[in-house]
C-alpha cells in the first residue's frame, strides 16, 4: 500500500517544490520588479544583406570576395588577425599562382633568424597563414585599450545574425539617442567605447573604420562605406565558409539523388504491397465497424469527441 | 521466435549450407532482420524510427571515427584541428557536418520513437525489458553527445563541461571531490578534455551492444502494432523481409533527404555560434545553452530556483536525473490493460498535453533568464512530473477503454468487404484473407 502511493507522494511532493519556487518568484517579481536595461529596449536585429552566396544555390561572388579582401588588407588587418586562413586559400577566390605569391610577398611573417636563432620577419609564403597583426593577446589588448580584436577568421559562423551581423556593425555607428539617456542618464557611452545599436551591449570598443573612401577599388565599384562594408562582410563569409561553394553543389546533387532514390523505394514498395493491402484493411481505426462501436462506446463513457 | 510460423532459416547454396553447420551467423542475420521475424501486417510509418535511429547510430560511428584520425584531443590543439578539418582535410566539411548534425537527427528521431512507445503503449507487458533497455541506451545517448559537444573546444564546448560537471557538487558531502574526480581537475582542461574524447569513442560501441539487446527483448515478444491488440495467428503478420525493409528502405531515402538539405544548406542552423569562439576560460558567455535535445531537462533543472529542506540546486539536479529516472517505472504506472492512445479517450487526450509540455520545456530552456520564462518553465515541470507520477495512474484506473478489435486480421476484414478489387493470386509468405 505504502509502495503503491509513493509514485503520487513523489509527484506531488515535485509540484510543490516548484509551485513553492513558482510563488516565490511571483512574490519577488513584485516586491523588486526587475531593472529594464538600455540594450533591452535600443538594441537592434542586424539589417538584411543579401549577397550572392545566400540560398541553395548560392554561390561567392569571387569579385565582390575580392573587394572585401582589399577592404580587410588595407584597414581591418590593423587589429584583427585571420590565423585560419592562408595565401594559398586565395586560389578560391580567382586568384592564380602568380597572383597568390605576389600577394603574399606583400606581408611581413615571423619566423627565425637562421644565423642568429633571433625573432625576425621575412616575406610571406603562400603556404603561410595571414600574420597577426600583434605579437599575442596581451600585446593586442594593450594597444586597444583593454579590449580584444576577435580573430576573423569563423567571425561569420561564431556570432547570431551571421553576414549581416558583420554588416550592421561596420555601419551601424551612430549619437546615443537623447530618448536613450532621457531614460537611462547613467547610461552614457563611456569614453573610448563607441555608440552601436547592433551590439549587444550597445558600446563596442571599436571605433567607426569605415566612412567611405577607406580603399579604392581597381574595378571602379563606389567606395562607399556601405559598399566597402558589405564586401568585407561577403569575404568574411568565404573565410568562415570556404567549403559553400562545393558544399551547395554537392547538396544539389546529393537531394536530387535522394529524391530519385526515395521515388523509386516508394514505387517498389508499393509494388510489393499491393497485394498484401488488398487483403489488409490497415487502419483498423477507420473501419466503419469499428468506428460505431467506437461511437456508441463514447458516447456512453461521455466523452466528447 | 515466438511465432510458430516464422520460417526457419533454410540454405539455399551449399557454401552457406557449410557455414551454417559449422557457425551458424547467416541464421543469426536471418533471424534478426530476416523472413524470420514475423511483423503486425498493420504498423504505420511512426514505426520507421526504430530503423532510422539504427541508421543515424551507423552514420555517427562511421563519421566519427573517421573525424577521429585527424583530431587532436589537446587543449591548445583541438579547435584548430577541428577546422583544419573543416578547411583543409579533403570531404572534411561534409564529415564533420555530418556527424555534428547526425548527433541531432539522431536525438530527433530517437525522441520520436519513444513518444510512439508512449502513445501505442510499447512499454507495457510483455514489452518491458525492450522499453527499459531503450532507456538505457538513451541516457548513453545523452552522455555520449554532451562529451562530443565538449570535444571541440569552442566556449559552448568548455562552459557546457564546466556546468554540467557542477550538477555533481550539488550532491551533499561528496559532490564537490566527484566533480573534481570526473574532470580530472578543478576546471575543465587537458584531463578531461582527453577521459571525453576516450569515452566518446568507446560508448558508441556500447551503444551498439545495448541495440542489440533491445532488439533481442523485441524479437521475443515481437513488435506492438497501432491497435495495440495481440498478433493471434499468421493472418495478422508479414515476413519482415522484403515488406518491412522495403517501407523502411524507401522512407529512410526520403528521411535523409531532410538530413541532407540541413548539412548542405543550413549546417550550422541547429548549432550555437558560440562554439565557433575557441575556449577561453576567463569569459562566460552571455548564455550557456546544450544543444536542443537536452533543452527540455535543463528546463527542469533551472526551474527549481526555491531552497526547501534542500537547497534549490540539489533539487534541480534530482528533479532532472529523476525526470528521466521515473520513465523506467513506465509500464508500472501506466497500469491500463489497453496498449494503444487510440483505443483510450482520456489518455489520449494527456498524451498530447504532455507532447506540447515538453516543447514548452525546450523552448525555455533554451531561452535567456527572465522571470516569464522561468515561471512558463515552472509550470509545465510541473505537469511533467504531475503526468507520469499522478495523472497516468488515475487515468488507467478510472478511464473506459473504447472496445478493441478481436484481432489484427478482424479490424482487417471489416475493411476487405469495402474493398472491390480481388485478392491477390497468393504470395509465399503472403496469406490471403478471404472474408
């Protein structure tokens, strides 16, 4: 007897432990109603970016990826590292042998001194990876005020929002709005961080690096700072993804396969059952006989429906 | 077998005629997939998922030790090595989308198969040992998967370790040196990163023991069926060869086309972008969130928040081993002689409560602290454990069952006269109801 009334014992007794935590949360929630927050009510989705890589069929537009690799070399590369991507990579992107190494030779890489076993540098290799712009995570915070420039390399695939995180950033700068300090006067922008709706916190360490004009592209495409921000952000997708390209074709080929294949099954196995199902009524729920003496059963259980 | 009119296996060349005298594993195949397992002739496609979950099982090995040769279980090394996997190693990508993804097909289709059993009543005598080692390879499941997620080393990877290994402090005396135990150290780092990665690799294999087991227990009683009636004689029954594998083998293509347009086309949609971000052990994120299919629990767990006697973590962390503890206890509570939701208007009825009870959970749990959620969380846990420990018993004490077909075959014949077209000219293996 005592065995037979412990399931509802223990059930009963897990429902009042959290009724019990239901009500005191109620009663906190009254006493002391949560503080809102300014990113509660100020922060914003990212803005929509299309770009030619997006859906099934998407694919990188290897000049707009061009363009964002000029916009990352010449004013991104200042803070932010891309360790996971190397010279050698760019052959994805349209660029040849030739093109690649030249490209490379432009960057400076560590390495050792072979006389002297000392640091030093030496011409990048396109076997190398993007160098770092600081030396380690230390060196990198000191010249940032505290604040850690994030690696570029997955930054599409490692933030909510993806492409067009990295795109309403780039131009979401802006005054902290006189509605947002009306409302929360001790939230103001602190020096050496920067006002931006698309950041979770709303102040993001980084200053403004585009606003126009940063780069000057060879294929005559307006160096706005919309544009140049959109073209990093469409390299930052291939330095995440560089796999999209092969994966989307693959992903076509592989569904059509499977497609044929489920038809085919499914032909077959209805071949193969046909037979079994005309001396099979399977759904014995739907058989009208069952299905009255369902009703009359309900009906006088009294249970609608 | 437990039909007498499963056909024993016969050989039908020589060479297998000589193996089978000698080891007799083409009557060990036979039996287990083969014509020898008579099958209800009425299962509907919720029972395709059994097969399905061996299938994802399949896949996760495969890829996953393939994954394995080119893995570094080293802190320092193991993200970069997972995206020289992705970036350089040759078809990486798909492997590694594959099995990161499978781990969730996997739950998915697992998560289906145990609501079918709890809706067609698959847990109840004689089917208890199956329900109960199913169980089992389900918690495997989830051990097996939170360690693949910390393998990594990405921030979700580190700070899941670092708060699921704290459920264990809150077991009194002894909960702060057993998570010390288990992690090898104070903090998540090289020691427990290489004892997950060694137990990674080795559960699956238990995994695939325990399969073995279950569909061992199935094949005595052999499967429930949507009526939940009794198989009575042969009429009732189909060769599970070549009917079942082919509902099965053409409903898995159409499956894996599902699977394939996740990892081809949204292979990151089911992930946290915060594993992208290499473990660092000096900055929480803002959310610590486990993948999906351990949503619903972790929504238990934090919807304790009140000490009682106890304190509110120790609490949390029974109530969630316990959550998943009570479903052993299944065909215990459920004491109704009626197997089949279909066939019991009142149960039915809770069944889909506690369906949409769950997915609330999940959906809390995977939801950032507010006092709203916590609240909606607080609520359905509470259904939960009100469903299992006290509805399902009164239910299967004062609810009346509709009447049940007398067999298979019965709610089959009624059916037959409807039917104009002719029998059929008379398969082996394929009786030929005559009304």
């Amino acid at each position: 007897m005592f065995v037979r009334g412990l399931k509802y014992l223990i059930g009963l007794g897990f429902a009042f432990v959290l009724l019990l935590a239901l009500f005191t949360g109620i009663a906190g929630y009254v006493k002391n109603p949560p503080v809102p927050l300014p990113q509660d009510e100020f922060h914003k989705d990212p803005k929509p970016l299309h770009l030619a890589s997006d859906g099934p069929f998407g694919k990188f537009d290897n000049r707009q990826v061009q363009r964002g690799l000029q916009v990352y070399s010449e004013v991104c590369k200042a803070c932010h590292s891309l360790k996971l991507v190397a010279f050698y990579d760019l052959k994805q992107i349209g660029y040849d042998d030739a093109e690649v190494k030249a490209f490379a030779s432009q960057w400076q890489v560590p390495d050792i001194n072979p006389d002297t076993g000392e640091a030093s540098t030496r011409k990048g290799l396109p076997s190398d990876h993007f160098p770092s712009p600081f030396a380690n995570d230390v060196a990198a915070r000191a010249a940032n005020n505290n604040a850690l420039p994030p690696d570029l390399s997955d930054i599409v695939k490692a933030r909510e929002g993806g492409a067009a995180y990295v795109y309403s950033i780039l131009t979401g700068y802006q005054n902290q709005p006189t509605a947002l300090l009306q409302k929360f006067p001790t939230a103001k922008t602190p020096p050496n961080l920067h006002y931006n709706p698309y950041f979770a916190s709303l102040n993001i360490a980084m200053p403004q690096m585009l606003h126009g004009g940063e780069v000057t592209y060879a294929d005559g495409t307006p160096n706005t700072a919309d544009q140049e921000a959109k073209d990093v952000a469409a390299f930052l997708v291939w330095t995440s993804q560089p796999d999209l390209n092969r994966r989307h074709a693959a992903g076509i080929a592989v569904a059509v396969f499977l497609a044929f294949a489920a038809i085919l099954g499914f032909l077959a196995y209805h071949q193969l059952w046909d037979e079994a199902k005309r001396s099979v009524r399977l759904a014995g729920p739907l058989d009208p006989e069952n299905q009255a003496k369902r009703t009359r059963a309900t009906r006088k259980a009294g249970v609608k429906g | 077998m437990s039909f007498s009119w499963a056909k024993p296996y016969e050989p039908k060349h020589p060479m297998m005629r000589w193996l089978d005298d000698r080891l007799p594993l083409p009557r060990l195949v036979y039996g287990a997939i083969g014509g020898g397992y008579p099958v209800p002739r009425n299962l509907n496609y919720w029972w395709n998922f059994g097969v399905l979950a061996g299938l994802f099982l399949t896949i996760q090995i495969v890829t996953g030790i393939t994954l394995a040769m080119w893995y570094y279980a080293t802190t320092g090394g193991a993200f970069d090595s997972v995206e020289h996997i992705m970036r350089d190693v040759n078809g990486g990508w798909l492997i590694r989308y594959v099995h990161m993804n499978g781990a969730s097909f996997f739950f998915l289709v697992t998560y289906i198969h145990i609501f079918r059993g709890l809706y067609y009543g698959s847990y109840k005598a004689p089917r208890e040992l199956v329900w109960m080692l199913g169980l089992v390879i389900y918690l495997l499941m989830m051990a097996t998967a939170f360690m693949g997620y910390v393998l990594p080393w990405g921030q979700m990877s580190y700070w899941g370790a670092q708060v699921i290994t704290n459920f264990f402090s809150a077991i009194p005396v002894i909960g702060e040196p057993l998570r010390v135990w288990i992690l090898g150290g104070y903090a998540p780092d090289q020691a427990a990163l290489t004892r997950f990665f060694s137990l990674h690799y080795l559960l699956p294999f238990v995994i695939a023991g325990v399969v073995i087991l279950h569909i061992w227990a199935l094949h005595i009683p052999g499967s429930n069926n949507p009526t939940g009636v009794d198989v009575k004689d042969e009429r009732d029954t189909l060769p599970f060869h070549p009917f079942y594998t082919a509902k099965d083998g053409w409903f898995a293509a159409a499956f894996l086309l599902f699977f394939a347009i996740v990892v081809f086309f949204a292979p990151n949609w089911l992930g946290n972008p915060d594993n992208y971000i290499p473990a660092n052990n000096l900055s929480t994120p803002a959310e610590i969130v486990p993948e999906w299919y351990l949503l619903p629990f972790y929504a238990i767990l934090r919807s304790f928040t009140a000490d009682f006697i106890l304190p509110a973590k120790l609490w949390g962390v029974i109530a969630m081993f316990s959550s998943i503890l009570l479903l052993f206890f299944l065909p215990w509570l459920d004491k109704s002689p009626v197997r089949s939701g279909n066939y019991r208007p009142v149960f039915k009825r809770f069944f889909w409560i506690l369906v949409v009870d769950v997915l609330v959970l999940g959906w809390v749990g995977g939801q950032p602290v507010k006092p709203l959620t916590v609240a909606v969380g607080q609520i359905a846990a509470t259904y939960y454990f009100l469903h299992f420990l006290v509805i399902l018993p009164l239910v299967s004490k004062f609810e009346t069952p509709l009447p049940l077909p007398n067999s298979i075959s019965e709610s089959v014949l009624h059916g037959e006269e409807q039917e104009s077209a002719p029998a059929g000219s008379g398969r082996p293996g394929v009786t030929t109801v005559a009304g």
